[in-house]
C-alpha cells in the first residue's frame, strides 16, 4: 500500500549560513514537502553553545520560499519572536518542548499570536505530561489561534536508554482521542538522537497511524553546529521516505516483538550495572568490618533484611519464591567478597 502523509516537514536544526540553508533547499527538491523548517533562535540546555543566528535567519528562510516554493516554519519562544514570524509571514511557526512545559510561557505566546493568523504546532512538553500538552493547545485556541498540528518529539529520562527522549508512545495516541481534528506528527530525530534510530522511529509512528513527520535534514549533518548526531542527507531523507510503508498487522506485530526484545537486553545491561554497584558496596562494606575486626555474618539482621525484601517484591508482584532465592544468592556473593577481603589479612577475625 503507498504511503501517503498528510505532512511532511524537513530542514536543517538550525540556520547557520545562507549557503547551508538555501542548499539544504535545494537538495530536498522534488520531495513533496508541507514545510521547510530551520531553527532561527537556540537556547541550549546550557550557555556557550550556538545559539541560531537571530533574525538574519528569517531573510533566508523567506528567500528559500522565493526560491524553491517551500512554505517556512521556525519555533517561537518569546512574543518578540511572534512578531518577527507575523513581519516575515511565515507558513507556520511551532511551539517548542521547552515552553509547552511552561503555562506561563504558552499563555504570553497566546496572547501574542493571537489575531496574528499563524499557523501554530506545539510539541510535547519535555516530561511526560499528557495534561500539560493539552493544557497548551487549549490556551492557543481560547486565543482564537489557529493550532493545526501536534509534534511528538518524545519526552525527557535520566535512566540509560536507546533513545534521546522516550517515546511513549501512548501519550500522543492519547491526545488525539482528546483533539481528533489535529494532525499528529512524529519528530523521530529528536526521540532517536541518533540517525541510525530515525527510519525504525518514523515506521513506528506511521505503523500508529500518525499523520506526518517532521525529520531534520543538512547539507552536512556530521558538521552541524547543533544536534548533529541526529540530522540526515537530503538524499538519505529521500531514501527513507522511499523505504516507509503501510504494513499488515503481522509485520507489525514481529518489530513489536524485536523491540519488546530490545527492552530487555536494555533492562538486562541496568541489571548488571546495578549489580556491579551493589557488590562494589558490599566490598566497602568488607574493608570496613576488616578494619574493626566486626562479623561478617549478622543474623538476625539478614534475617530481617530478607523479610522486608521478600515482602515488598511480593507487593511489586515479583513471585516469593524467586525473590527470596534471588535475594539469598546476592547475600551469599556479597558474603563471598567480604570474605576474600577478609582473607588477605593474616590474622583473621571469628566471622561465624
């Protein structure tokens, strides 16, 4: 079956010379694309970084307008941005992670856009608030603003991961029950953070039936001057767009099964991580009885140790038999590691 998106948006992170943004233009030539996009202003999580060129970057987004016959788009984070998107007339302007996590902010962008007749997107807010994000849609529209579209660009964690920003899939699928009339569009450059991540991301989303895809693309992604990791080639966007497809519920179903596959290999490496770090404590735990002559083994508080942690993995649903055979065997190591530092003093101490 052809796939057919109702959006599509490519275009550099960020606007960093005329010569970059109106190659970039030219080398996504053909594709049937809804918007150019470039970033004009870039706040970076920390100062020092590029942060876009300004204004400037507006002139060269117009003259790709003039020239190749794209509609433009920039995100806006202040009320001065509004109106430097209103003075350039620009097709479309979207609200970023970053403010749709603010009230405050996405109220002063409301009252700004208002009666400005932008087009507005609004990402998802960097934590995985689903009320959050339709809080934000909810107060452009009060302002009568003409919101048309809603971009998943996954959501913050702090725990390792394949991914730059989590999916989470659910969210976004949950809010367009809430807003049926938005078009859902995926930003897998963003979730993945890395190029190899963008295909499989953009196929799960048309898999979950998202209307678009909003992928960042540069003349040369491995010089870019912001998330350069994560851009592709025109021609590789080209090439993935070519190799996306509407799937049946088999095939579906067997990538469901290799990611489910991939979470665990991905919780079996925390696992481990945990476990080195865990016996790592009890060495210092060794070294610290060694060194004051205490026992290794305390009965009654082991005893104890385990009741509590038996009881709560049953609370967690973990079966009794597996946790206490598993706690047992991380008490028995931990014994063993304390024993071998116990050993390389000549004098031992009563450990029992």
């Amino acid at each position: 079956m052809k796939l057919e998106l109702s959006t599509l948006i490519a275009g550099p992170c960020s606007a960093e010379s005329r010569e970059q943004v109106l190659e970039t233009a030219k080398a996504l030539q053909g594709l049937p694309l809804n918007y150019f996009r470039a970033g004009i202003w870039k706040p970076r999580t920390r100062p020092g970084a590029f942060e876009g060129v300004g204004n400037q970057g507006l002139e060269w987004l117009s003259e790709v307008r003039n020239t190749f016959g794209f509609p433009i788009c920039t995100e806006v984070a202040t009320a001065e941005h509004v109106e430097l998107a209103h003075q350039y007339k620009l097709d479309m302007v979207w609200i970023g992670a970053r403010s749709t996590v603010n009230p405050f902010t996405v109220q002063e962008l409301a009252e700004a856009l208002a009666g400005k007749g932008l087009k507005v997107m609004v990402k998802n807010p960097v934590n995985p608030d689903l009320k959050l994000w339709i809080g934000a849609i909810e107060r452009l529209r009060n302002h009568q603003v003409d919101v048309i579209g809603a971009i998943h660009r996954g959501f913050s964690i702090y725990e390792s991961s394949p991914y730059r920003n989590s999916p989470n899939w659910q969210i976004p699928i949950d809010l367009k029950q809430h807003f049926p009339d938005l078009a859902l569009i995926c930003d897998p450059s963003h979730i993945g953070g890395a190029r190899k991540l963008i295909k499989p991301l953009a196929q799960q989303a048309i898999d979950l039936h998202f209307d678009g895809l909003m992928i960042e693309t540069h003349i040369e992604p491995e010089n870019a001057l912001t998330d350069a990791a994560q851009q592709i080639a025109a021609t590789t966007f080209a090439a993935l767009l070519n190799g996306l497809q509407v799937r049946n519920r088999e095939a579906i179903h067997e990538d469901q099964l290799l990611q489910l596959r991939q979470q665990l290999q991905l919780c079996d490496e925390q696992l481990i991580a945990l476990l080195v770090q865990r016996m790592q404590v009890a060495k210092e735990i060794g070294s610290f009885k060694k060194e004051h002559n205490a026992s290794i083994l305390q009965p009654k508080r082991w005893e104890e140790s385990l009741k509590k942690n038996v009881a709560y993995a049953e609370e967690t649903g973990l079966s009794t038999n597996f946790a206490s055979q598993f706690l047992k065997l991380l008490h028995e190591e931990s014994i063993r590691i304390q024993l071998d530092i116990l050993s390389s003093n000549e004098q031992q101490p009563d450990t029992f």
